[in-house]
C-alpha cells in the first residue's frame, strides 16, 4: 500500500508535461578501518554506488517532486557483508500569500547481508507540514507519522506520531536563527514469531526544545542542538537525550571545496530495569554518532572526484548489531 | 497502533491535484485563446468599475438621505436593500476576474514556453536565412510581451516593440525615434550588468546549498526516523523559506522585481493570487528570487537583442 503513495506521486509529477528529470550516480571504493564490534571484525575493502533519479516540477504557485535512490554497498570479501538501501520519496507543496502547505512522505527498504547477518527493515514516512509568517518571520509546523519495521528472526515495528515547530529569526541576509520544540509519541513493540510468546513492548513520550543556527554567503555553517526529556515504562522519568549536529562547507578556488559533518547523539537513560541489554527502550535508527570530511573536485559541470573520510556506527537491529568503524573512500560523481 | 489508512491519503491527495494543463495545442489557438480572455477580462474589469462607482453612489445617497432632518426611512431602506444586492453582484463579479486573472497568467506562461520552444528550435537551425532571424524577432518580441516580470525602465517597452520603423518616414521623427531607441539600449545594458552582479552572487550560494544538501544526504542516509537531525525532511519551500523578510535581501529583492510590472501587459494585473513571485516580496524565497533574476536577465537580453535590430532600422 506503501508503494502506491509511490505511483501516484510518479504519476503526478510525470503528468506534467515540463516536469525536470534529472539524476545521479556515485561509485566509490576504499578502505574500511572497523572498531572490532559486533558484526564485522577485520578491515577490508569498501566500495559504494549511488543512483537517483529526480523529477520535479516547479511553478509560482506550487511544486511537486518524486525521486528514487538505489544504495549498494559491499564490505569485501573478508567480511562478506552487503548493504541495499532503496529509497522513494516525494513531496507536494502549495504556495499562497500567506500560507505555504505540503506534504513529504518517504518509504526505504533496507536490507542487510552477510554470514552473519540478515536483516530487513522497511521505514515509512509521511509528513504534512505548514509555513506561515508570524510577526514577519516565518512560523513552520511538521506533523509527522513514521512507521518502522525491523525482521531478524524476530520482528520489532515502531510507530511515531511528532510533530516539530520551529520559528524562525533572521538578524540579516546570509544568517538564520531558530528555535523551536519537538513532541513525540512513540510505540515499541517486539514480537518473536519463532521462539515463543514473549513480548516485550515500550511507550512513552519525547519532547524538548531545539534551536539551529545558520550561515551561508561564500561559505556555510550550520549548527542545530536539541535536548529531549524521554518519558516512557523502561526508564526513570525523565531521562534525557542530546542531539548536536555541526556542518560546515566552503568552496575553494571555484573548483575545490571542503565539507565536514559532526553528529552526535548523547543518551542519558536510566533504565527501570537494570542495565539489560535486552530492555526494549527505543529504535536503534538515528541513535548513532558520525563524523565525515569530503573534499571534492569538479572535473567537469556534470561530474566531481572526491575523498571522504569519516567514522560511523550504524546499528543494524535493535540486539547490540552495528557496523561501526572508519572509512576512507574515493569516489566519482556523475550528474 | 495501525498505519494511516492509504485509501483515505490517496483519495485526499488526488483532490487537492492541481487541474489538467493546456499543453500541446498549436500557438495561434493558445494566441487566440489568450486575447479572447484578456478581453473577456477588460469587459469585466469595466463592469466592476461601473458597479462600484454606483455603489459608492449609492452609499452617498444613504448618507444624505440619513443626515435630514426628517429622512424617509423607506427611501433608506430601497436603497441598502439595493445596495445589498449590488454587492452580492461586485463580491461575484470579482471572484470572476481573478479566475479570469488566473487563466490569463497560465495561458501567459504556457506562451512563453510555446514562444521559447519556437525561438530555440529556429536558432537551431543549420543556415539560417534573413526570414528565419526577422521570424526569431518576431516571437522574442511576442514573448516579451508575455513576460511575466521586467525592470522599472524610465521608457515603455511595449510601444518600442510595437514601433514599426518603415512608417516612419519624415527624418526628423526617425531622429527622435532612433535617439529615444539607443537611450533605451543605455539603460538595459546598465540593468544586464547590474542584475549580472546579483544574479552570481546568488547563484555560488545556491551552488553551495546544493553541494552542502547533497554531502548531508550522503552522509546521512539512513536518518529518515521521526525528525531529521539535519532538517532535511523540510521541502524546498520550506528550507528556502529561511531566506524571507531579511531586511537587506528584501530591499534589494524590491531593488530587481520593484522592477515588476512594465512588461508584464498591457494592462497590469490585479491578480493577488498571484503575488507569491510578482508584487509579493515577503513570499520570494532564494530560489524563487534566483529565478526572477534569471527572467530578467533573459527578459533584457531579448530586449537588447531587439532594440538593437530597431537601432539598425531607423
């Protein structure tokens, strides 16, 4: 059912006639340097594809967009560990005087392989959202429904209902401030098809304020902090979780330009049951620090070289599996 | 706790669709098509006029009739019953022009695209003839006269399109022509270079945004969980709307597109519903603003292009 949001979004933006297509495609291949965790144990050999293909249309008084995006990814032959992200996702949008209104909606499928893995999880997103202009400065509000899906062996399905406001303050051209808060409504449930009648489940709340900062002229700095009180029946009330995230870019001699990516995420639960590795607490999805550094080239208007580097821990199921490590990759882009 | 009901999202959506487009019909029925409206438009535009000026009659003789000392309260009450009648016909005469309105800015844009399709196909052309240049002159010029946004110029841009140099014969009068052409040929050469300047600037920016959106997107693949971190779950619109009411990017937003109305038609628009990209600068995000400038820019290029063939004539 998921997949039909899919074709008529297609279908909308392809019946106009003028609609912009356009795409992507990334190969890269390099070095995996792992944390010796869980899942894979040695270094080895990376390599990445990206394809996308966009559609958009665009005129004065709305928009819409539709694209599609086929991750692969390969850890070599020592591990024996692939990766297939594959991702749809659009938008509508309607623009009036005073209010501007849409809705995004996304469905990824992403399926992990390997000797000693084999996971699926599915993600479903949909979120109408709202922007308007209060005392002069834009006001938007997101409401949001995420359903996700994790198979191991056992199934866990996570729903989200949220919805974040943010208002934001511009002191001049090149530079945004905002602030604003987020409030979540979350059901855990874990269920074990082959190994008994044991269900463990969660519910609870996050909510907290958030504030992001922005600059962008000849380079870009964006910053965003959040903190969210976490109430739910397997921690302590209120426990807390921090979310920092830090971008910055510039473009060096027209050709050159540099990026770099801190995100971290800082939990502070105290669970009501002990430490059990097995308390089921909150999606493992989006819990994970990063950091990455890309320096890229533009060979040519329609393709760059790059280097990137950078460690990320990607949790792969909610029982401690993850995928974490260092990696140093070179890449081509094609546009 | 169950997903959302699909049917129900799908059903919604379809109905919130934007109409059919007018695409593919051959040009001089879209030209046809385009004066019968704006006529249509002219006539009913005339009736509100007429309407309002007697319902401001109307309120006069209310008032008149109210400040005696001993007023007939049924003449009163005929003329605010009438007067309530002439409003239900303005309030429906209005919602009638600007669907009217509506219909003449889509027809416009669908020109443009049909005229920009036809100029790019005839300078495609291996060994172009005098007729095939006379006839790309001919729809830039026509296309100029769709155009939705051209700077403030101190001349008129329709009457020098308009301007037919071989009826123009006494010598003196071709003088004054060919001056008034090349002061206009100053000007928009001054407009390209000024605009040239805003439109890079915003052009690097928006190269940065793109480069920064994709690395975030790369990087960040499989955050797409409740809110994202990086705020990339916000459309287009929404992300871009960050760059509205900054005091300095809207003065010189108003600067370039305060520059608006004289290509627009020949008879401006009243259309408020159309104000996102036009006379609205509170609306004009950085995108919105870039594609403006790109208009423009355009928009006096052709003009140049055509001024200087006149320049040649007279």
């Amino acid at each position: 059912m998921k997949w039909i949001l899919c074709y008529i979004f297609l279908f909308i933006t392809a019946s106009y006639c003028d609609a912009q297509i356009s795409w992507n495609l990334t190969a890269e291949a390099g070095y995996f340097k792992t944390s010796g965790e869980d899942l894979i144990l040695q270094d080895d050999i990376l390599t990445r594809l990206n394809a996308q293909v966009k559609m958009l249309y665009s005129e004065s008084s709305h928009e819409a967009s539709f694209s599609v995006n086929i991750h692969p990814e390969y850890l070599g032959a020592k591990n024996k560990t692939a990766l297939l992200k594959v991702k749809a996702d659009g938008s509508y949008f309607n623009y009036s005087d005073n209010l501007n209104a849409g809705v995004n909606f996304s469905v990824i499928k992403n399926n992990y392989f390997g000797d000693l893995l084999d996971v699926k999880y599915d993600i479903f997103s949909f979120q109408p959202a709202l922007i308007t202009s209060f005392l002069g400065n834009p006001l938007s509000t997101f409401f949001g429904y995420t359903n996700q899906r994790v198979e191991y062996g056992g199934n866990i399905i996570y729903d989200l209902i949220y919805n974040e406001t943010e208002y934001l303050f511009l002191n001049d051209r090149y530079f945004v401030l905002g602030a604003g808060l987020y409030t979540e409504r979350f059901v855990v449930e874990n269920e074990y098809n082959n190994y008994g009648v044991q269900k463990l489940s969660n519910k609870g709340w996050r909510a907290g304020p958030l504030i992001n900062i922005k600059y962008l002229r000849d380079f870009i700095i964006s910053s965003s902090y959040r903190v969210m009180m976490h109430f739910s029946e397997s921690v302590h009330s209120p426990s807390y979780e921090h979310q920092i995230m830090l971008l910055a870019g510039k473009v060096l001699f027209e050709k050159y330009s540099i990026f770099l990516l801190a995100d971290f995420y800082i939990r502070d639960f105290k669970l009501k049951n002990g430490n059990s590795a097995n308390e089921l607490v909150y999606s493992p999805v989006n819990q994970q620090n990063k950091y990455f550094l890309k320096l890229a080239y533009e060979l040519t208007e329609h393709s760059d070289f790059f280097l990137r580097t950078g460690y990320s821990k990607e949790n792969v199921d909610y029982i401690t599996n993850s995928i974490a490590g260092w990696s140093f990759t070179a890449g081509v882009e094609l546009r | 706790m169950k997903p959302v009901n699909i049917y129900f999202i799908v059903i919604v959506l379809f109905f919130l669709l934007p109409v059919v487009k007018m695409q593919g019909q051959p040009i001089a029925g879209l030209e046809k098509k385009y004066a019968s409206v704006s006529s249509s438009l002219d006539y009913e535009q005339r009736k509100l006029d007429s309407l309002t000026l007697q319902l401001s009659d109307r309120a006069e003789s209310i008032s008149r009739e109210k400040q005696k000392a001993s007023p007939d309260r049924e003449k009163i009450t005929r003329l605010m019953a009438n007067s309530v009648l002439l409003t239900n016909t303005i309030n429906d005469l209005q919602k009638k022009i600007i669907s009217l309105e509506n219909k003449k800015e889509d027809l416009k844009s669908i020109l443009r695209n049909s005229y920009t399709r036809i100029i790019d196909s005839l300078s495609n052309l291996p060994g172009k003839t005098n007729e095939n240049e006379l006839q790309i002159l001919s729809f830039t010029a026509k296309k100029l006269l769709v155009a939705q946004r051209f700077p403030d110029l101190s001349f008129q841009p329709d009457m020098i399109i308009n301007l037919n140099p071989s009826s123009v014969n006494n010598p003196e009068e071709k003088r004054i022509f060919r001056d008034y052409v090349n002061r206009a040929l100053k000007e928009i050469e001054e407009k390209i270079i000024y605009i040239d300047k805003q439109y890079n600037e915003i052009n690097s920016i928006l190269a940065l945004q793109k480069k920064a959106d994709k690395f975030l997107e790369e990087t960040e693949y499989n955050d797409e969980y409740g809110f994202s971190r990086n705020r990339r779950n916000l459309t287009e619109a929404g992300r871009d709307v960050e760059f509205n009411n900054s005091k300095d990017y809207l003065s010189n937003a108003e600067n370039v597109s305060g520059m608006l109305n004289q290509f627009r038609t020949i008879q401006p628009s009243e259309n408020k519903q159309r104000s996102n990209l036009t006379t609205n600068v509170q609306n004009l995000s950085l995108k919105d603003y870039h594609k403006l400038l790109k208009e423009l820019r355009e928009n006096l290029t052709a003009f140049k292009t055509i001024l200087l063939h006149k320049a040649k004539l007279f």
